[in-house]
C-alpha cells in the first residue's frame, strides 16, 4: 500500500509483462526486447523497454497488470490491400474450372468479376456488412488491428458509395482501424463494355468527387493491366485523386509490364501492388518516389502464376516490401495473414523477418500510417498482438495453426484464449 497518492500517474495505465517483444523497429532483428514491458496509457504506448529498466512508479502504480506467459509480443498486423467488402463467392467458378472448364465457358455463363459485380449490387447494406464483417473478424483472429479495404464491385454510382459506407461503418461497429480506398477503375462494368474511356469520364467526373466530398476513402486504386485499364487512363484517374488530395495506390504489373509502377511513383503513391513483371526501371522509380511494394502471394498461388516479383530488385533499391492478403472472391479467397507470411516464405522466398514486416512496419508505410501503427515504440498506438509461440520466425513457418493469444487495440483488449474458448 506504499505508493503515495501524488505519486500515481495522472492517468491509468496498464502492464504487460513476462514477455518477449518483436518491436520491429530498430536495427536488431526483430528489433526483439528479451524479458521486456510495456505499458499503456489510454490508447498509446506509454513506455516499453526491458522489464528490469522499468521505472518504479510504472511498475507500482498499474491499473491492470497483464502476464504474457513468455509470449511474444508484436505490433498488431496491418493488412494493406484487401477487397474484403463483397457479396456471394465464386465457389461455383472454382469448381467449373476445376472440372474443365474455359475462362470462355465461365464467362458465357455470368462467371468472373462480372459476377461479383452482379451480386454486389443486388445486396443491400445489412447483408453486404453481415457479409463482410465474418471476413473482417476472421483477419482479427490471426492479429490484424488494421485492415485496409477497396471499393470495385460496384461500379456504379450507388454501388460503390454503398460499398464505400459498409466499410465505413466496419470501422464504426467493430474495434480494429479500417482504411478505405475507392477502386472504381477496378474493371469495366457491363454496360460500358467497349467505351472504357467513357467509364474514366465517368469515374473522374461523377464517382470521385462524391466519394471524396462524402470523406468515404482516403487513397484511390485503379487496375493497371491489359485485361484492366490501360497507362494513360490510369494517369488520368491519378491527375483526378490528386487534385481532391487524395493519395494513390496502384495494383501494378500483375500479369504484364505496362509500366504502372513507375507511373504510381511518379505521383508520390503510397504503393505499388503485385509486381510480378515490374521492371528494374520500375522498382528503381519506385525506389526514389518513396513508394512501398505490396506483395500479394495468395494470388499468385491461387492463380497458379509462375513468375515471382523480383525480390532481390527491391532489396537492391531499398524498397520496402509489404505483405496483404488481397482478399478477394476471384484470385485470393483467404482471410489468413498467418498464411500469407508462409507463402511470401515459400513462394516468394522472404526472410521471415521480411515477411514480418510486410505485415507490420512495411504495411503501415503502405498506408502512409508509419507514424501511428507499425512498430512498437513509444507514443504509437497500442496496437499488440501476443502469440504462444517461442521466436518470431514461427509465426512464417507454421501452416494452418493459429498462435494468437490476445490481441489489444489501441490499449483495447480485443480477445483472450482460456482453456481453448474464445471471447471477444
Ligand atoms: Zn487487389
């Protein structure tokens, strides 16, 4: 009972201690704190450090002291690029292919992103956010505290604001921190097929200045591809983004090299996302416009790609490689970080010091969040995540297992393990 009234911090805060820390900041790997604490005050971290530095009237004065039974710590996980935010899946395509089926065939009978668009806009908001929020919370579970997520199934007006306000009142309804990005140039819907250009008119003109005078994105995507929309129309809706200031994000040479990286780098984008085929112009510009790599390997799994993006390029150039799930009905139906940090392991051959943070520092630098999330240091948000696991390399090396055993965002306990039940 010693402590003396005046010597208690202005404001509660709460300990964790008997843990093992992966920072990811600093120059150790892992930035790793053996035996470390960390305390929390309202929703940042307060101080964090080895457990035998930490001051007395930290120590003495907790509001809530937790024991992390020799966990490791990390900073919550960001993932950078999914399209969470749809209705219905594509099952029934899998299966069609499977069986033997053409891209033609699928396509003749309603198949492909066509598809999606067709339920999306047929689902009204209460059965898109019941939709999405099982995939919003099945992130969770494997330690994301934030998420970012893409509008482009609408491709109308009404759609895609409608898409726009589900993941807003995602980030409304439940605890992790949702970024939204409009992707309205994600693919041509049906009734402007063969007048693409029409559909950037229409875009630029009618679409992105009701989203940005709504605030319902804070970046803007578009499909740069040959089965997408091509280099100059690209630029045109990155002359629009920016003139409401809004930052940029491009899915880049996924399947070909149309120089969509650099163009993205040229406008100061945040990231440049795939990158099967950039060019080493491409990283090279992407190097010196400050623009992060996002690596998708579920879609390279799951479209069978055979050509990896060229780590060793981006190591070269010093670019930062993040790593997201792109969750998505048509080429990456996952909703497990955990996974995605195996297969960039696997596939892509990262480190699995690389992979942890393509799903931490790297995936807040493609948010442009880098000051707030993405390393735990001191007077960032308390975004945490502790795992039963014994180094940090586990977390990229196991297949299918889930060592998640509590997760606190901003200073907020999301969830505890006892005794294999679950609580939220
Ligand atoms: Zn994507």
């Amino acid at each position: 009972m010693h402590p003396s009234h005046q010597s208690i911090p202005e404001k509660p805060h709460s300990l964790w201690v008997n843990i093992n820390i992966a920072t990811m900041a600093g120059n150790r790997a892992y930035g790793q704190i053996e035996d470390g604490a960390l305390a929390v005050c309202g929703e940042r971290i307060a101080w964090i450090g080895k457990r035998c530095h930490l001051p007395r009237d930290l120590k003495n004065n907790a509001f809530h002291v937790y024991d992390g039974n020799q966990g490791l710590m990390t900073p919550g996980f960001v993932d950078c690029h999914t399209h969470l935010v749809y209705a219905g899946n594509r099952a029934k395509e899998f299966e069609l292919r499977l069986k033997g089926a053409s891209y033609e065939d699928i396509a003749r009978q309603g198949g492909g992103i066509r598809s999606t668009v067709r339920a999306t806009r047929q689902a009204d908001e209460t059965s898109l956010l019941k939709q999405s929020a099982v995939r919003l919370m099945a992130l969770m579970r494997e330690g994301v505290t934030t998420v970012e997520i893409k509008s482009g199934y609408g491709l109308d007006l009404a759609t895609e604001l409608r898409m726009l306000c589900v993941v807003q009142k995602l980030g409304e309804r439940y605890p992790l921190t949702v970024v939204p990005t409009f992707l309205g140039a994600h693919a041509l819907p049906p009734e402007y097929e063969g007048k693409s250009d029409a559909y950037i008119d229409f875009i630029c003109a009618e679409v992105l200045p009701e989203v940005a005078a709504r605030s319902l994105a804070s970046a803007v995507d578009a499909f740069c591809e040959g089965i997408g929309f091509t280099l100059d129309q690209t630029r045109r809706i990155f002359m629009a983004a920016k003139k409401l200031g809004l930052a940029i994000k491009l899915h880049a040479e996924q399947l070909s090299d149309m120089g969509g990286a650099a163009l993205a780098a040229q406008f100061g984008a945040l990231s440049a996302d795939h990158l099967e085929y950039v060019s080493e112009a491409g990283v090279k510009a992407m190097a010196a416009g400050g623009t992060t790599a996002v690596l998708l390997p579920g879609a390279f799994y799951f479209l069978r790609e055979k050509r990896v993006p060229p780590i060793e390029c981006f190591r070269y150039y010093q670019v930062p490689m993040a790593l997201a799930t792109d969750c998505n009905p048509g080429s990456s139906p996952t909703v497990s970080l955990l996974l995605m940090l195996n297969m960039a392991c696997t596939l892509f051959c990262l480190t699995p010091e690389e992979a942890l943070a393509g799903v931490t520092r790297n995936g807040a630098r493609a948010l442009g969040l880098e000051d707030v999330i993405g390393t735990l240091e001191r007077g960032k948000n308390a975004d945490f995540a502790i795992w039963d696991v014994s180094e940090p390399a586990e977390l990229a090396y196991h297949i299918g297992s889930n060592p998640l055993k509590q997760l606190v965002v901003k200073g907020r306990m999301i969830r505890e393990r006892r005794r294999h039940a679950y609580y939220w």
